[in-house]
C-alpha cells in the first residue's frame, strides 16, 4: 500500500515540495486539487524532503492537497490500439476513444548499444528536389529543421510524412498551436496516413510542464514498433518549446544556469532524445524530423546550437525554401553513392555554382558592371531558385538529376561547371 | 581492506549524496545498491561524514536509505593483451558481450570484465632469470594481431626487482602466473598479464620524454603540407557543426602512418560510431594488409549514454594509448569530442554547486584539459627505444565561436589548430580547414620556405578577393586578378580534398610533394593572358585538369598524359622574358 501525503511544503513555479519516505528517484505520483489529477514526477531527494515537478502546473495546488505516490515512472500503453488515435502530453486521450490502460511500457528506456546498431543504408524518397538531390533524408536519421516563426514548417513536415515511405508515423507536438494540430489531423486524413499515425500532442493552451514527457512518450512508443521491425517516422516540433520548459523547471529548482538560462545539460537532454533514432541490427528503424524554431533566426542561439551538435546535419527552411547552404544531410555519404553515378558530383558542383550565382547578384546589387561569366551565373541561379529550390516541385530524384544537367548546359560550356570530364562527357546534354 | 559503506541521503540527476562511516577517499569507486542492481559511482566531493557521488548510470529508482559499497579503489582500466580490435564504453566493458547477452539496450549496473580471461596466449619469455627489472621492462611478449606485445612488469610496481622465475614459452591465460619476481627486501610478487592502472594517473614508465620532431602523415593534403601534426604531438580540431569534424577524424582513424589508433568517441552520435566498427574489420591497411580494426581501440560513449562515463571515456582512451606507447609504438588518440567531455564537467559542477566560471563551466577547466593534452608525447623506453602517443581532439564550441572557454583552454596547450570554418562548410570546401586562421609548430613534410609562399598568395588573394567586393572586378588590375585566381587555384586544387574519392581521399607525402612541385611552378609562373575573361578561362581549364589528375592513380598512365596536358598548357600561356 503506497503511502498518501497531505501536506505539501513548498509551491515554487511548477515545483512542490513534500516530506516523504520510501519515495524513490523518478517516481511518479498524483496530486490532487480541486482542479482535478496531475502527473507529476520525482526531480530531486534529500533526505526527506521531495521535489517534484507537476506536470498540470501547479496554478491553483494547495498546501494541503494530496500527494499519492504510485511506485514506478512514468508509463505508456503500448499496443496496435494507439494506431490512428490521438493524445495528450501524458498518453490521455485527446480524440473521443477510450482511454488505454493494458501492457504498459517505461518511456525514457536506456540507451541503444552501438553495437546493436547497423549502418543506415536506405534513402528515404521525398520528391522535394532540396532533398532528395542535395540533402538526402537517410532512415534512422535525425534531422532538425530549423526555422523561424512563421515559416511553413509544419506543412513541410506533414508533406514529407504523407510521401515519405515508413509504415508508421509519430507525430509528437509540443506547445503546438491549435490551428497547426487541426492541420497536421486534416492534413494526414486527407492524405490517407491517419491510420498509420500516432498523435502525442501538446498545444500551447496546455501547461508547459506537460510538453517535457512529449518527446519521451513518443520516442518510446516508437521504438517498441521498430523492434517488432517496423520503419517509423517521428516528427516533432517544436523542439525549442521543449527546450524552454526544461529551462523553466531548471531555474525553478535555482540549478546554475550555463547559456541564456537554459541548464548546462541541455545537450545530453536533447541528444538522449534525439539518439533514439536507430536502425537496428534485425528490426525496424526510427527516423527523426524535428523542428527547431530559432528565436530571432539565430543559429548560434543554444537550443539550434546544441541540436545540430547532435543530429545528423540540418534543414534550414527560410523564406519558404529549403536553404542550399547550411542545410545539410551528413548521412546522404551513405546512400548517393548507389542512386546514380552523378548524383554526388552534381550536388556539390550545383552548389558551388550557386554560391558563385549570390556573389554575383550581390556585385550587381552594388552597382558594378556584369562580367559575362557574372551573366551566365545570373541565369544560371534564377533557373536554380526555379526548377530545383521551389517547394513545390514535386519530382523523383532521377528527373531533378536531368534537370540538373539540363540547367547546367543552358548556363555554361562543360569546362565551366567544375565536374570530373567523364561525367561531362556521359550526362551533358548534346546538342 | 576493511568493507566501507554508505547510505544515500539524495539523489539529484546523475549525482548521490551518501552518508558515510568511516574514511573515504576522493575519486574512490562506490556502488549504489538499488533493487537488485549495483550502480557504480565516483566520489567526486567529500564534506565531513558527507560524500557527493557521480553515478555512471541513469538514477532513475534509487531511494534514499540505498545502501553504498566503497571499494577502496580508484577508477581504473585493466591493461594486458587482446585490446586491439575491441569497442568499450567510457569504463572499459566490451560493448559487442553485452549485446550478446543482453540484446539491443544498455541495461543498467551490468560491468564486464574487458579482456577475455579464457582466451590463451602465445607466451615468449625475454627476461632471464637473475636479470634486474623495474616497471614497464619487458619479461616476454604474445602475438597480438601485427604486435609483439609486451608483457611488462606492471606499472603499479615501484621498486627494482630481481626475476625469480619466468615461465617457459607456451600458451597461458591472462591470470596464469608468468613470473615471480623479487623485491629488495626479498619478497616475492608474482606477475601476470594483465594488470590495472587508475585512469587518470598518467603511466610513466619511461626513460624520458623527448621533443616531437617527426611528422605524422594523416594524408591529408592541406594537414601534411600546411599545418602538420608531429608523432607525440598534440592538435585539435574546433569547428561548427556541420564543419566536417568528423569526417575529418574518420579519415585520419583510416590513413594516418601509426601503428596504433585509439578512437575516443566521448558523448557524439552513436551513427558516426557505426560507421567505424562495421567498416574497420571489412577495410584492409595498405601498410599490413590486415584488417584496420586490427589496430584500432574503439571507446564509446556516445551522447545518450550516461554523462559521467563520458567523462571516464576520455581518460580510458588515453590510459590505453599510454600502454601500447610503452610497447615502442606509435599511438594516435582521436578525442570527439572535447567539448562534450568539457560539458559533463560542467553539468557535475553544476550540481556541486561549485562557483561557475565562464558560460559555467568549472574554474579548473583550464587545468583539467591541459594536463589531458599533456599525456601525449615521445618518449624514450627503458630499453632504449622510443614510443610516442599522439593526441588529436575535437572541439565543438558553442554557437562555432572560438572565443569560448573550451576552444580557448585547448588552444593554450596544443601545437597545431586546425580551425573548420563554417563559411567554408558552407560552400561544400572540404576539408574546410581555414588556411589563413590555422597554425602549426611542427614541422612539415613539403619545404616550409614553399608553402609560406603559396600562404603568402592566399593572403594576397583573400585580400583582392575582398577588395573585389567593394570596386568590383572592373575596378580590378588585371595583375591582381590573376593573384586571386591564383588563390582561388590553390584551394581548389590542393586544399580541398574529397575524402569520398577512392584516390582523392589519401594522398602520399611523395605524391604530396610532387604534386605541390607542380602547383608551385603554376603560381609562380608569369602568364601572359589577354584580359580578365582569357584568364579566367585559363585557370578554371586548368583547374578541371588538375582536379582529375587528382583523382588519377599515383603513376597510372591518366596520371601521366593528364600530368602532361597541364604541363603543356601550362608552358603555352607562359610569357618568356
């Protein structure tokens, strides 16, 4: 019989202090107010004394409400039953289905053995030239698409989810907006995917401290499909708001703080998140797309700073394009080698040229007179922008590679696009 | 020694708060009692009967009451034969046992013994009996994989001892006694093969330390000819993410001229790690003919694995290069990253409570990496021979600001910096090593009195480049156009290098130096070139030549017609005075 405490020493933001015993390190437990249950969770001991932080919030706790400690952490159904249903923060209905209860399983698992692991070997198609050609999506990747307010991000995210070939899709929202997660329902309904898709979701309306278990529940549902040996997909966003609310407990709970306020272990918070993605030796795989918004696009800022330390390259999507420089697929090694033979020396040749094109464009926005090798640049990035960096072009990778050769060829002589001569002399256009 | 115990009395995060009878000593090894599980620990702070304790584990379901067991030992790594070829986590246990045991997870409180104990080994006594010996003299050898290597006389032995006895040659286990030697006062020690030394002790079992003045090749153009590493030399790598750090340390992991690679994967993605242990025991060393792995030591422990044993992993590296240096080899440590090693630090610190110093990390930073760094070097052997252990480490500064205290404390110590710029990650310049921020002390394997000319060029470069930006190039003398083309001819051709061609990805020094005979009568060479159109045309010709022979097997026959043609094309431009 677990023990039941009514009193609660001390409310600080979203933390509450009792005195208990036998309470053990990452325990869960149920306060009850006269606003209904919350979750919350054991963060620190000493000797008597127990924090925890209360999941709800704890707006309208009392010193005298009741604590009751349940015995074990934090748990989630785990069952085929989750397919195409809808839930909160902490695995609660969010849709009208009932609420499940049956063989639960621990979120926050220890970590995969590298051994266990197999080098990620398979591409995952798109048909978003900017990432099928030039920034190959891998399975088992994660990847982060950093942002700002206001951009698409989340119709990106939800058009790679309905074209993306994986068997099931996670979707985890934090402090997402209410319209977006209208969307994301609607989007994958139409789109046909809502059957194989897995909602965990926190709008912004709901207390932050909720959206922390986002990540967890989600990545831990996921990989128990992988294990029975299925692709899954898990997209979520927006990691910063994660990020802010792991900010908020920790100077609540006066932890020294290393970089504008956020803990010193935001990194081996994040990266215990984002290591989930996998391929195993045997089974399924996880595959990560999360956005990041920048506050003030600033990639230096410590939550895209920390998050691209660990994932495996970036998306930086501005003015509703996926960015050529920056953005970056550090797995695409892997995989377009065996796509076609002039898929790598053609992403990187494009590129270089691009950078040229900005250069150019930057010597004419000051005034100066255009060389003839500036002209060809000029026409040469306006094609690019066009048939390759447009969003919604919407073709496989072999057609974006002729294209490629094909603006190539409008543009340039062969000697002037810095590709290897044999390749030229293979795919450049004739006559 | 007498068992010492402890009872938890807090748990925050990673860190224990134990009550303790009796004495306990910093950084001594504790393990925490929950359930069924032993979690172990590190003291880290003591405070009267109150000892603080780094859990290398999650804690998640420890209880205050839990009780602790001290061992009276400080945090160690076995050493003897059969540690080539393995991947530990950051506290030596083999990481393919546990997954044989226990599948695709790291379960907690699980420590397995690192080296084989039932596997035999090829004994060949050396030691006679009657000889002198001390620590790290050698008493026989094992086969081990390319090595003899040397049964020693452990490290932890401090006194001159006489050899008793010594086994006959023929097949032992690790524990088998293969010597008894004898103290001064007359006491006998008996010695096996395998040993263990505290992690964070350097071993000095050596003669003397000597000055670094070979160079190790890494194969990299820019690296070898520019900024050159030396054996027993230190360097490190800052960059941004995205900057190709990694691929930079896979490649050298693949080509550098050592014997020995010890690869300290410390708190980065578990994918990149991958990457090396299924592909090393398929890739075939040129110089052995053996498979890589064959010479490689694998710790990892990636960023989701608990961050205390990140920052034990580092100090395992470096305990295990130190050993195989006083076998008279050449080791060479990758670190990747420092920055995460620095981070778990900082987030132990943290909760210390400890007085934070810049952007928080400890006000011992500084220290702690310098006398890491420190551990590298030549050194010359009991025997008379030399063994050196290179240590090349990453460094991920946050925001890709060098001006952080991380960057800052390792550039104090190291001698080369090899600096990735993100600018040049940017427009896919790889190896994006900058050539005008990076410097090296060491000396370097093309003539110095060369490459500080072709520098000088591409300073010059860079400065027509930016000067280009405000006048434009019509605003440009022609002769200073042709310097940055030059410069721009430099890069493209000598600095950057595709790690993912099959000839591009290691060059030669031979080939190196060739190549840079070339490039030099290239830069050097007065061109007569109409305008600014012809010269451009000019070089990127050239540079499209120079980029295949690049890419054409050292003295094949592309290699030569390929070499003519730009010789060729070369010597029509050239103006006769």
């Amino acid at each position: 019989m677990r023990k039941i405490y009514s009193r609660i020493d001390a409310i600080a933001g979203n933390v509450i202090t009792v005195t208990a015993e036998g309470v053990r390190y990452g325990e869960l437990a149920v306060v009850s107010s006269s606003h209904g249950d919350s979750l919350a969770e054991v963060i620190r001991l000493f000797e008597n004394k127990v924090s925890l932080q209360v999941y709800a919030g704890s707006r309208g706790v009392s010193t005298g409400d009741e604590v009751r400690f349940l015995g074990h952490p934090m748990q989630v159904s785990f069952s085929d039953d989750l397919l195409g249903r809808i839930f909160n923060g902490s695995g609660v209905p969010r849709d009208k289905g009932p609420a499940l209860t049956e063989s639960l399983i621990e979120i926050g698992g220890p970590a995969v053995n590298p051994a266990k692991r197999i080098i990620p070997r398979n591409m995952i198609r798109t048909g978003i030239p900017m990432i099928d050609l030039f920034n190959t999506l891998v399975e088992s990747q994660k990847l982060p698409i950093f942002s700002v307010s206001g951009e698409p991000y989340n119709p990106l995210l939800a058009r790679i989810a309905m074209q993306a070939e994986v068997d099931i899709i996670i979707l985890g929202g934090c402090g997402l907006k209410y319209d977006d997660y209208l969307f994301f329902r609607d989007a994958l309904e139409e789109g046909g995917a809502l059957s194989r898709t897995i909602f965990f979701v926190h709008t912004a309306a709901d207390p932050i401290v909720e959206s922390l278990l986002v990540p967890d529940i989600s990545l831990a549902v996921a990989e128990r499909f992988a294990l029975r040996g299925k692709r899954v997909l898990v997209l979520l966003t927006d990691m910063t708001n994660f990020a802010d609310a792991m900010r908020e407990i920790a100077i609540t709970m006066e932890q020294v703080p290393s970089n504008r306020g956020y803990p010193g272990d935001l990194y081996s918070q994040l990266a215990a998140r984002y290591e989930k993605a996998v391929d195993f030796e045997g089974a399924g795989s996880i595959t990560i797309l999360a956005v990041t918004t920048m506050p003030g696009d600033d990639v230096t800022h410590p939550v895209p700073d920390n998050t691209g330390y660990i994932t495996e390259g970036q998306f930086y999507l501005r003015n509703g394009r996926i960015e050529p420089f920056g953005s970056l697929s550090r797995l695409k090694q892997l995989v377009n080698k065996d796509t076609r033979e002039d898929h790598r020396a053609l992403m990187d040749g494009m590129i270089k040229l691009y950078a040229a094109y900005l250069e150019s464009l930057e010597k004419k926005a000051m005034g100066f007179r255009m060389s003839d090798w500036d002209q060809k640049l000029l026409k040469y990035g306006v094609s690019f922008e066009r048939e390759m960096m447009d969003l919604s072009v919407n073709i496989p990778l072999e057609k974006a590679l002729d294209a490629g050769w094909r603006i190539l060829s409008d543009c340039f002589l062969p000697e002037e696009a810095g590709l290897r001569t044999e390749l030229i002399k293979k795919f450049w256009p004739k006559g | 020694m007498k068992e010492k115990q402890g009872r938890v009395v807090g748990v925050n995060g990673n860190m224990v708060t134990v009550d303790v009878d009796g004495d306990v000593f910093m950084n001594e090894v504790g393990y925490v009692a929950t359930g069924d599980q032993r979690l172990k620990a590190e003291v880290i702070r003591i405070r009267g009967h109150r000892a603080e304790l780094q859990v290398f584990e999650v804690t998640r379901g420890i209880g205050i009451g839990d009780p602790v067991d001290f061992s009276g030992e400080l945090l160690s790594v076995q050493l003897g034969p059969g540690l080539l070829g393995q991947i530990f986590d950051g506290l030596q246990n083999p990481l393919p046992l546990i997954a044989a045991q226990h599948g695709f997870f790291l379960p907690r409180g699980v420590y397995l013994t690192a080296l084989p104990g039932d596997r035999q080994w090829e004994f060949t006594p050396l030691a006679k009996v009657g000889a002198r010996v001390s620590r790290g003299m050698s008493l026989g050898t094992v086969p081990e994989g390319i090595f003899q290597h040397r049964i020693m006389v452990p490290f932890d032995l401090y006194d001159n001892y006489t050899v008793k006895s010594i086994a006959p040659a023929g097949k032992y286990t690790l524990d088998s006694r293969i010597a008894e030697l004898t103290d001064p006062k007359g006491n006998a020690v008996s010695v096996t093969m395998v040993f263990n030394w505290p992690v964070k002790r350097p071993i000095n079992a050596y003669a003397e330390r000597l000055k670094p003045t070979e160079p190790l090749i890494t194969k990299v153009r820019i690296i070898d000819s520019f900024f050159p590493v030396a054996r027993g030399g230190t360097y490190c790598i800052p960059g941004p993410f995205g900057s190709g750090k990694t691929v930079l340390q896979q490649v050298t992991s693949r080509h550098a001229e050592v014997d020995v690679v010890v690869i300290a994967a410390c708190g980065e993605r578990a994918g990149e790690v991958v990457e090396t242990l299924r592909e090393f025991p398929e890739l075939i060393d040129p110089r052995t003919g053996r498979a890589l792995m064959e010479r490689t030591v694998i710790i990892c422990n990636t960023s989701s694995m608990p961050v205390a044993a990140r920052e034990a992993s580092v100090y395992t590296a470096v305990t295990i290069a130190e050993y195989y240096r006083q076998m008279g080899l050449n080791v060479l440590l990758l670190a990747d990253s420092t920055s995460r090693w620095a981070q778990a630090m900082r987030e132990m610190s943290g909760r210390l409570e400890e007085i934070p110093g810049e952007e928080a990390f400890p006000a011992y930073l500084e220290s702690v990496i310098a006398s890491f760094y420190e551990r590298a070097g030549v050194v010359r052997l009991k025997d008379g021979g030399t063994g050196s252990v290179t240590i090349g480490g990453t460094v991920s500064p946050a925001g890709g600001n060098f001006e952080e205290p991380v960057t800052q404390a390792t550039l104090k110590v190291v001698g080369a910096f090899h600096g990735l710029s993100r600018e040049r990650a940017e427009s896919r310049k790889y190896p994006a090593i900058h050539p005008l921020e990076s410097w090296s002390k060491y000396p370097a394997a093309v003539d110095e009195t060369m490459t500080e000319f072709a520098r000088g060029l591409l300073f010059r470069g860079n400065e027509v480049s930016q000067m280009m930006k405000v006048v434009g190039e019509e605003g440009t003398s022609l002769e200073d156009f042709i310097l940055y083309l030059k410069a721009e001819f430099i890069d493209a051709v000598f600095l950057q290098q595709n790690s993912f061609d099959p000839v591009d990805a290691a060059v030669n020094t031979e080939r190196q130096r060739y190549a840079f005979a070339l490039l030099t009568q290239i830069i050097k060479a007065q061109l007569e070139l109409a305008d600014k159109a012809a010269a451009r045309s000019f070089f990127y010709q050239l540079r499209q030549r120079f980029l295949d022979w690049n890419g054409a097997a050292w003295g094949s026959d592309s290699f030569k017609s390929i070499e003519q043609d730009i010789r060729s094309s070369l010597g029509e431009r050239q103006a006769h005075a």
